[in-house]
C-alpha cells in the first residue's frame, strides 16, 4: 500500500502476535489483575508485541488478508492467549479454593474481605493464600517462564493452525480436575487437625454436658488453624514451587495438543 512506512503485511503481522500475547496477559494471574489499567495492560502487550515480533516473524504467515479472514486469525489467537493464561491461573485458583475451605472450618465464613484483583468479596484466608501465591510466583520468576513459552508458541504452533478436534479441550478438563485436588492439598493439615478438635469437642460434650462446646469451639479452631497455618507455611510454598515448577510444561504441551499432537 502506497504512503505506508511499513508495509500492511506487517502491519498484518504484527496484530497477530499481538492478539494472542493480549489474550495471555488479559486472563493470565499477576499481569491480568484488575488492579491494572487496561491502558497500562494495552501498553504493556504492544511492547512486548515489538520486542517479539522479529523472533517469532516467521512463524507468522507473511500473505495479506481479507478483513474477514484477518478478523477470524485474529479471534482464534487471542482465545488461544487466553487458554495459556487459564492454565496459568489454575494454580492460584486452587490456593484460593483452599484458602477458602479452610475460612470455613474455622470459623471465618462471614469474615471477608474485598479482593482487588478479581472485585470480588474473598474469604481472609483466601485473600491470604492468594497474595502467597503471588508472592512465590514473582520470587521464582515464573513470569520469565511465561515469556519464554510465548515465544516457543509461535514455533510449536504457528498462527492459522489452531485445531480443537485433538485432546486439548480434555487436558483443560483434567487441569480443571487437580485444581481441586491441589486445593485439598492445601488445606488437608488444618483440615485434619481441626477434625480431631472437633472430635475431640465432641466427646467433652458428652463427658461434660454443662460445657458449652460451641462457644468455645470458635477460638480453639481458630488459634489452632493458625498454629497449622504458620507450621506449614513451608510445605505450601513447596506445592506451589512445584506446581510453579511443572506450568511451563503445562502450557507447551497444550499447545501442541492444539495443533493436534
């Protein structure tokens, strides 16, 4: 096209590795916040877009579209960028589920607190759990591995090939699964404990039926879960590290199965 420094294949181009890097940053944890500005979000993927470009440019098919057929590319890339990102926040979703099962037992049902990143009210320990998990996903610079798949991405799955027919949307489902597994994992130390308090709560009132067990319940369960909590902060962080560990994986083998391998 005539008066154009840049040539509209390019222009072309570049909005593709653009759509499915916005879809990635727009559904992924951290980065796709709503504590971010979509304007600081945009900005953020149009230069990412320009510092990926001349690496994964040509992986892109290079031919101009029609508007129609650019509109489709388009839609499919950034749904792809979406899925990546939805593996991504699995983790921290079952730290989340957890965060919230063990709220209850404890105590803490109505205690909640509003959670910027998703605008939604949380349960404390939740809201806890998450920011935790945060933290250990900047601390081991998880988002450098994230970048690193974005561009490998292009290279397992070249823009245009995007296929559905394959096992991709059952390894989603399977993903989806061990979220809750990984919440039980979470929460199965102050679960167990607070179930022997409960056991044993329930034999006092049975000993000493003038004891009034629910009322004391409330603090013992809470100074205990805490107690727990503190304790196994550590193996926390060693689930989260591994899960952390294994997402890049995760999120490259989907990408093939999309391709249909």
């Amino acid at each position: 096209m005539q008066g154009l420094p840049i040539p509209i294949d390019k222009v072309q181009m570049a909005l593709i590795c653009l759509a499915r890097l916005a879809g990635i940053f727009g559904s992924m944890p951290v980065f796709g916040s709503s504590m971010a500005t979509p304007r600081a979000k945009a900005t953020l993927a149009v230069l990412l877009t320009l510092v990926i470009f001349p690496a994964v440019q040509q992986y892109i098919p290079a031919h101009s579209f029609q508007p129609m057929a650019l509109g489709v590319l388009v839609a499919s890339e950034a749904m792809l960028g979406i899925m990546l990102g939805f593996v991504a926040r699995i983790i921290f979703t079952a730290a989340e589920f957890g965060g919230t099962i063990v709220g209850y037992q404890m105590g803490f049902a109505a205690a909640n607190v509003y959670d910027p990143q998703n605008q939604r009210q949380v349960s404390l320990i939740s809201q806890f759990q998450n920011v935790f998990a945060v933290l250990i996903f900047l601390a081991l610079d998880v988002h450098h591995d994230i970048l690193r798949v974005m561009v490998d991405s292009y290279r397992l799955l070249p823009p245009g090939d995007l296929n559905f027919s394959g096992n991709a949307v059952p390894f989603i489902m399977t993903l989806t699964g061990n979220m809750f597994v990984l919440a039980i994992r979470f929460s199965a130390p102050i679960l167990a404990v607070l179930l022997l308090s409960g056991l044993v709560l329930g034999i006092l009132s049975r000993v000493f039926p003038q004891l009034n067990v629910f009322m004391l319940s409330f603090p013992i369960n809470i100074a205990m879960a805490f107690i727990i909590l503190g304790l196994t902060m550590n193996l926390i962080a060693a689930l989260l590290s591994r899960e952390f560990a294994i997402l890049p994986e995760h999120m490259e083998r989907l990408v093939v199965l999309l391709k249909g391998g």
